[in-house]
C-alpha cells in the first residue's frame, strides 16, 4: 500500500527525528497527545470555514502521528499503554474531522457518516481479528491515505461532498478485504 511506501521511504528520517527527541526528554506519549492537540485543533478550523489553517493542522497532526512512534521505538520505550493511547487518538482525531465537516455544511452530514462508519468498521475488524490470532491492518485505504484526501477535500472544498463518498466506499471495501482476509485465517484455526 501507499502508507508502506511512504513509511519506508520516510523511515530513516523519522528514526532520526524519533532519537533527537528522546535524548531531548520528549516522550512518546507527549507527541500522541500533539496528534490530539493538532487533530482538534484542524476540526475547529474545519468548522470556522478556516480550510488553509485545517490543512496546516491536519498536516502537523499527521507528522506528529509518524514521530510518535519513531521516538518509543528509536529509544526503546515502546509500552502497550502507548500503543492504545496512539490507536485511540488516531480515530478520536478522524472522527472530530469528520463532525467538524458535517457542522461546517449540513449537506455533508450523509457522506461524513458514512465515511466514519466504515473507516471505524475496517479498524473495528482489523483490532477484534487481532485479538482472537488474526491479522490486524491491510487493505485498500488506510489512515494515511484518507488523511491526503482530507487535505485535498480542503483544497478543492466544492470536491468535499465526492472525497467524503470515495473515503466511504474504499473503506468499506477495506472491511470486507479485512474480513475476508481473517476468515480465510481463522477458519485455518477451526
């Protein structure tokens, strides 16, 4: 996928960043909850009709979601605590995004709902399919692909209504490519 390429890609640099910040005292927690920060701060702005200061925000929410990581791993601080502190604000954020849209512009509500159903539909079955010896993530759309049609939904604000449909449906195809993927591996286990 897109988000492996990416991260490959930027692995390096982040691993980088992750160990400056850690000799600097910065804790992984604390570059989660600038996810959080950054998030709400993107969906006041979504809301305000403000969209070049929501894409800065979602932009900055995005980068801190990539280093928060990078610093636990890059100083060996990884803890389970951290890992369901950095899951949970990842969809508190997406979430507040999406609710912010449908504030901003009633007619928005439909397809917001929607593409906030199914992207917490596909995250629902890939963390449950984990929890009982499947396969968590994969798929056709994941966090950081819906994160780019976010921003370019704020770019081209009069395309929001048909990014929203787009992040809907491959979202759901995401939920049936996750189930699917764990039938095939737990039925193995029956």
């Amino acid at each position: 996928m897109l988000t492996t390429e990416i991260r490959n890609f930027f692995s390096g640099f982040t691993t980088s960043v992750g160990k400056t910040l850690g000799k600097m005292g910065v804790s992984a927690n604390f570059v989660t909850f600038l996810v959080l920060v950054f998030g709400f701060i993107a969906a006041y702005f979504i809301y305000s009709n403000n969209f070049p200061l929501a894409i800065l925000f979602v932009i900055l929410s995005g980068i801190m979601d990539g280093f928060d990581g990078a610093v636990a791993k890059a100083n060996h601080k990884e803890t389970k605590f951290g890992a369901l502190f950095d899951s949970v604000t990842d969809k508190v954020t997406e979430i507040s995004w999406y609710i912010a849209l449908g504030f901003f512009n009633p007619a928005l509500w439909g397809p917001a709902t929607l593409a906030l159903t199914f992207f917490m539909l596909s995250s629902y079955i890939s963390k449950h399919a984990k929890s009982i010896g499947g396969e968590s993530g994969g798929g056709i759309i994941e966090r950081k692909e819906r994160l780019i049609l976010i921003i370019l939904g704020l770019i081209f604000s009069n395309l929001m209504i048909y990014i929203l449909y787009i992040i809907a449906f491959f979202s759901f195809i995401t939920s049936l490519q996750r189930f699917y993927k764990n039938y095939k591996i737990l039925k193995k286990e029956s």
